[in-house]
C-alpha cells in the first residue's frame, strides 16, 4: 500500500481517528490519548487491556506517522499474546489505511535476545548458545552444587553438622544425599533466578553477605551462582536472563544505543506487573529519547498488579509494578481501567469481596517494615461493570443458574461427580456453552480428569491441559523408540517400543511379553513359525517398517520420521523438531550411539522444554470441559468455572520444610535466601533468619490470595466453587481420606452471599 503521511493527509485521518477513539471505554480512553512520556495502566481483570492497547497503539503510529525507520515496540509476555495483539494492531491500521511497518510486537524475550544476537561481540553471547530452563534437577545446577561442594569443604562441613549431629555414619550418609540433592539444587535454583533477574552478580551477593549477621546462607548462595556461571560459559549454553544481561550489555555502546533509541519510538509492556527489575530495565533503556537532555521516556506499561501469581516461580516482585503505579500517580501520571465487561455482577461482586476480604484479614501481620510496601495481598481496586451504553457486545452477560454457587461435597469423589453432572446439562442445553475446572496442582487435575472418565467415558469431552502441555511424553517415547532401532532384539526395548505404538493407538491392544519373548521370530517370522494372528502381524510390520527407516535415513532426520510416525500433532512435531535440533547439536558424533547418550540424559535429568502452542483457543472449546491449573488459566475465560478443593491447606496453604532437611534448621535455605536477596533489590536491610523465614511465609500467603483472584475472574456466568468435607493428603494417594478445614475464604463468601451457597442434597 502507497504511504502517505502528508500533514493533509493526517488531517484527514482525523475523524477516523476520532470514531477508534470513542468507540473505548473511560480507562481504555486514557491511553489511546497518550502523546508521550511515562505512563501506568492499572487494569482490572476483564478491562479490555488488548483492545485498548492496540488502539492506542495505532493511534500512536497515526499521529506521529510511524515507520519502520522509527517504530512502536509492543512487549508482551507470551508468545500467543504477542500474536494476538499483533493481529489487533493490523486490523486497526487497515481500518485508518496505514501501511504495517509502524510497529513490531516482540516477547520481552524475544526481543532481548535480537538485541543480544545481532552484535555477539558486545553481548558476549554466541548466536549458537543453547538456551536452557535450569531447575532443581538440571545437569548444570548438579554440576555447581558438586563443584561448590568440592571447592568448600570447610562450609560443607558446617552445613553437615547443621544442629545436633552426634558424628554417626550412617546420619552422616543421609544427610550428604539430603544436602546433595534436595536443599543446595534448591537453594542453587532459586538463587540464581531471583539475584540473576535482578542484576545482581555472585559477587554482588558475596558483598552484601558481610552485612548481615549470620551471612553464610548468602554466602553459599554467591558460590552456587558463580559455579552456575563457569558451567554456563563452558558448555555454550545461556538462560533467559542471559539474554537481557547480553541485550544490556549491548545497548552499553552508545553508538549502538543511539541507534536503538532512535529506532524506537516508544515501548508499550502488556502484562507488567510479571517483569522482573532487568527486564524493566532494557524496556526502560529502549524507551529513552536519546535527543533529550533529561531521561525521558516513551514509555506505557499496563498491567494488573493483583493479578500478579509468578513470584514463586519467576522472580517478578509485585512490589515492582506496584511502585511504578505509585511513582506515576505521584505524577499524575497513572490510569484506571476499572469497568470490565466479562463477567455477570454477582461474580464481579464476589471478586470485589475477596479482595477486601483479604487485605482486611491479612494486611500488616507483622511489624517487619520491609513489608510496608507489599503490606496488602491486593492493591485496593475494585472491579466495576462498565455503562450501559458500552460498546462490548454482551457485556456483563446475565448469569447461568445462580451465577455464584458454593458447595460443600462430602469428599473430593462427590464434588467431581457435581462438577462432570453439571457440566452434561450445560452442554446439552447449549451446545456453544465453555467450561472449565481450575486447580491449584497438576495432581489435582490428573485426579478430576481420571474420575471424570472414570463416571462418564466418552460422553464428556475432558481436555486435560496440564498433561498435553508438559509434552513430557516427547522425549521419552522417542528414546524409547530410537533404543529400539539401535537394538532391536533386546525384549526390553522391543517392549518399550511395542508400549508406545500400543500408546499412540497405531498398533492394537494385545499381550507384549508373549511378542517380545523371541524378538526375531516375531520381526521376522520364518516360513516354518508358526503363523502370526492378525494383531501379531500388525505390530511386526509396525516395527520393521521402523527398521527400514533406521537403514535409509540419515540419522538427522530419524527424529522428525519417528514424529510423524507417531502420528503427533502440530505443536507436538514442533517440539519433536526442536528435540532433534537440539540433539544434534549436542551430540559431538554423527552416531546412533551418541545420539541416544544425549537423549537419555535429557530424559532423566532435565527438563525439555516444549515448543509452546501458538493457538488458545484450544482450551476454550465450546462443549469442552478444560482441566487446566489456575496458573496457567491466567488471561483465559470461560462461561462457566468451576475452582473446586478450597481447603485452607492449599490455599493460603503455607510454607513446607521437609523433614529430612529439619537438621538446618526450622526453615529452607532458599526461602531464607529469596527474602534476603529481595531485601538487597529494595535496598532494605537484609533481614536475619527468623526475620527472612516470615517475610516468605508472608509472600506467600499474598500471593496464594491473588492466585485464587485470578482463578475466580475468569469466569463469565457462572462461578461454581466447593470445599469437600474429606480430602486426601496426598492427591497421588487418593484413595486416603481426611476431614479438611475449607479455606478461610469460603466461609466468609457464604456469610456474604447466602443465596450462593447451595445445600447438599439439592443438585442443578
Ligand atoms: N472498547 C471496546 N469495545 C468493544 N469491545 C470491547 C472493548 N473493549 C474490550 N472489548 C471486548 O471485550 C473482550 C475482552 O477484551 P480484550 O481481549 O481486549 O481483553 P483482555 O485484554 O483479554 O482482557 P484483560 O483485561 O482481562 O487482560 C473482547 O471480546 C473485546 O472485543
């Protein structure tokens, strides 16, 4: 399309200009008019953030005539949001008839890491790295602990004798395995996320550990990083946070700042509230004007700080958000997106309860002034539904059944029962009607989807996403797969083989030990065997069609023929793809051997991380009843939610020491470690044990709060919530019943909403 950005021209636009505009609603309205400078968007869930966002931001590239020389960059958290606001900006742009170039949406990610790329020299990165997610049972954090272990024996030593140790054996053995595998992988995995993802370097922390009194859970913490940082560097590999240190750096050289702030015109951030202080950091940088004289920026960051839920496992601090609110409101320079159109009034209602509710009960319980700034779970700001003119079509729909109900089941078996029969009518009265079932565990979920099948089979569609997603299954059904190939008449892995296709229902059901007995005559029957039934014969063509494969491919591509053998999905060849990449670029020989070294230690030791699903809708479906846990239903609705196992050990829940780490102490090392790290990111003073152990427990109840906040506004029409009497301890044993408090919130809801709360016997 011709450009054309003649003065005239924009004059022109004006009126059309005006109509995207109006057609916001209050909160939306205030940053469609921003021209320049920092601003805060505060925003209720359900506000219409994406839609106010791509607005504003066409907007943005209409009035100051944006281009690809001079852009707007739009930051998003993840990879399916940047796509979705992308497709929201075009549509826009179409409408006003301005070309596409003016903007580029990135994941924060994504675009820390072009920065990184496009100049190694500056950031220090190959573009080659592997990039990697550590966790407590990673390779390369095992490695640190064992060479930190090695390297401070002394320390070690201290931490062995932990409280009263009497010098035995065989205590002695078992406390080597507990600090070995468990409590330094813990504190090593926590440690470098928090202090990484704030700046902080190990020798930043090995500093600040002479501050304090009893420093030494620091000073470990700083020998765990470092160690971290050597293993990272020898084996090509960089983490996220990587990334953005490498993009700093970068950005370092003013020449190339210059040219990056000259090429950005302005950041938007969506979902602020989750970025971490680097993270703001590089935004901030890029959104420097690099012809002013004083700091200033293009920058507008939205977000919703009470639907801040990662801290536990990303290290963005709610705190942080919520200062930039503070600072932008002392400047007047903050908006409110309180209307939302998404839910009925009563649940509106109910969530507005909660958060009053909580801050009530649960603000300043303690005199520890560093929690001053976070001393409310929730900022307070209530959810309004929007006018009766509002452009939203079907906002603030009318409820389904009661649009608030809350149940007390005699156990978890009954509840499932209440949920799959409600779920049967909702779909039979309306065939368009979505729904889901919100849980705090994967085990949770596994549990009601197992029971779920269990009472209805076939005729209730269950789309468990926590199993689909983890996509664990990749990895170790292709091993098992490629052991085979390599030695194909072991009856162990002919049988693991044979599992998988029997798995995948590409071969049918049958009795696998009477197969994998005599390898040979059952991949190739002599003509004097006895002859093969049907079954038989399926599965021996199944594999030796396998074999075949092994002979005449090249070995790279043996993994991606296996995918589609398998006959995986989409997103699941996506990952297959990914699998195979990153095996060959580990694996030094081009041998079936190496290959299969590589891929056993990705199974048994690490976490692969999947390639992530461009498409949501999968998990709104109509006529689908959606297991997913509350974390990942963030930025998710459905018409009806059910949030059943409301018990007050799981939400707030509290913080856990295992027993078999008690001899350090009646706390964990890395919660001790997170508070004081986050006490050296706000400059507080570094709390001692006891001070930092409570801090934690603190945070987490908070954030436990904001989790079942979210859960409870993703709903449209019906909030369906339950408490069973009895509950198991374990959700993998759940066969053990025991009487369970509900959480503290249930109670005050009925006492709140009587009509909501529905007695046993009655059934919808
Ligand atoms: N001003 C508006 N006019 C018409 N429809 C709107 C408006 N704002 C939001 N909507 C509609 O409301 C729904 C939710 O909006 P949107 O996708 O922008 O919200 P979101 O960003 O996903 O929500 P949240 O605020 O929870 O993050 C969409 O169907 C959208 O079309």
């Amino acid at each position: 399309m011709l450009v054309d950005r003649s003065p005239s021209n924009l004059t022109s636009r004006e009126p059309l200009l005006k109509i995207l505009r109006d057609g916001l609603r209050p909160g939306q309205q205030e940053i469609a008019d921003w021209q320049g400078g920092r601003l805060a968007v505060s925003a209720v869930p359900g506000a219409g953030k994406s839609t106010g966002m791509a607005v504003a931001a066409a907007l943005a590239i209409a009035r100051h005539q944006l281009h690809t020389k001079r852009q707007l960059v739009v930051v998003t958290f993840t990879r399916s949001a940047a796509a979705n606001i992308k497709s929201k900006i075009r549509d826009y742009l179409k409408t006003l008839m301005l070309p596409q170039g003016g903007f580029v949406v990135h994941t924060l990610h994504g675009l820390a890491w072009s920065i990184a790329r496009s100049y190694p020299e500056l950031s220090g990165l190959n573009p080659d790295s592997v990039l990697i997610t550590p966790n407590q049972s990673h390779r390369l954090i095992r490695n640190s602990v064992e060479q930190w272990i090695g390297l401070n024996p002394s320390l070690y030593q201290q931490l062995l004798e932990g409280r009263q140790f009497d010098g035995e054996e065989t205590e002695r053995l078992r406390r080597q395995a507990v600090l070995r595998t468990e409590v330094l992988p813990a504190l090593a995995d926590t440690v470098i996320r928090e202090a990484k993802s704030s700046g902080l370097m190990p020798q930043d922390l090995r500093d600040q550990s002479y501050q304090v009194a009893d420093g030494s859970i620091l000073t470990i913490a700083a020998g765990l990083y470092e160690q971290y940082q050597l293993q990272l560097k020898s084996r090509n590999s960089i983490d996220y946070d990587e990334m953005v240190l490498g993009a700093l750096r970068v950005l370092e050289n003013p020449s190339v700042r210059s040219r990056w702030q000259t090429q950005v015109f302005a950041v938007f951030e969506d979902e602020a509230q989750d970025s971490s202080p680097l993270q703001t950091q590089l935004l901030e940088l890029l959104a420097t004007d690099p012809n002013h004289a004083e700091n200033h920026q293009n920058l507008v960051r939205v977000g919703d700080p009470n639907q801040a839920i990662n801290s536990t496992f990303t290290p963005a601090d709610p705190v942080f958000f919520r200062q930039f609110c503070q600072q932008c409101s002392d400047d007047d320079r903050l908006a409110e997106m309180n209307q939302a159109g998404r839910s009925s009034p009563v649940i509106i209602d109910a969530a507005n309860f909660v958060l009053t509710w909580v801050n009530r009960h649960y603000s300043k319980v303690s005199t520890d002034e560093a929690l001053t700034e976070s001393a409310t779970p929730f900022r307070s700001q209530a959810i309004h539904p929007v006018a009766f003119d509002d452009p939203q079509t079907d906002a603030n729909p009318l409820p389904i059944g009661l649009g608030l109900e809350i149940y007390t089941p005699e156990d978890v078996y009954k509840t499932v029962e209440l949920i799959g029969q409600r779920s049967l009518t909702l779909f039979t009265e309306d065939s368009n009607a979505q729904a889901a079932v919100l849980v705090r565990t994967n085990e949770q979920g596994r549990f009601v989807t197992r029971e779920l099948k269990r009472w209805h089979g076939e005729d209730l569609n269950v789309f468990e996403v926590g199993q689909r997603d983890r996509q664990s299954h990749i990895p170790a059904e292709i091993l098992s797969l490629l052991q085979f190939l390599d030695r194909p008449h072991s009856p162990d892995h002919l049988k693991a083989a044979l599992l998988v296709l029997v798995g995948r229902r590409l071969i049918p059901t049958q009795d696998l030990n009477a197969l994998v007995t005599f390898p040979e005559q059952f991949l190739y029957p002599a003509p004097l065997d006895p002859p093969q039934s049907p079954q038989v014969r399926e599965a021996s063509h199944y594999c030796v069609s396998l074999l075949r494969a092994r002979l005449e491919l090249p070995l790279y591509q043996l993994i991606s023929f296996l995918a589609y053998t398998l006959n995986y999905d989409q997103t699941e060849l996506a990952t297959a793809n990914k699998l195979s990449e990153r095996i060959m670029q580990q694996t030094t020989e081009n041998s079936l051997g190496a290959m299969l070294e590589t891929l056993s230690e990705i199974v048994n030791s690490e976490k692969f991380e999947p390639v992530e699903a461009e498409d949501d809708d999968r998990y709104t479906r109509p006529s689908q009843l959606t297991v997913i846990t509350m974390h990942k239903a963030k930025g998710l609705d459905w018409d009806t939610v059910f949030i059943p196992f409301l018990h007050e050990n799981m939400i707030p829940g509290s913080l856990y020491v295992p027993p078999q780490a008690k001899f350090l102490g009646d706390f964990t090392l890395s919660e001790v470690a997170r508070a004081q790290i986050r006490a050296i990111v706000h400059e507080n003073l570094i709390p001692d044990i006891e001070t930092a152990w409570k801090r934690a427990e603190y945070l987490k109840t908070a954030e436990e709060f904001r989790l079942l906040y979210v859960a409870m506004t993703r709903a449209k029409r019906l909030l369906w919530m339950s408490a069973a009497k009895r509950a198991p301890f374990s959700w993998n044993k759940s066969e053990n019943l025991d009487d369970r408090k509900p959480c503290p919130l249930i109670p005050a809801l009925k006492a709140q909403f009587p009509g909501s709360v529905i007695d046993d016997d009655v059934e919808f």
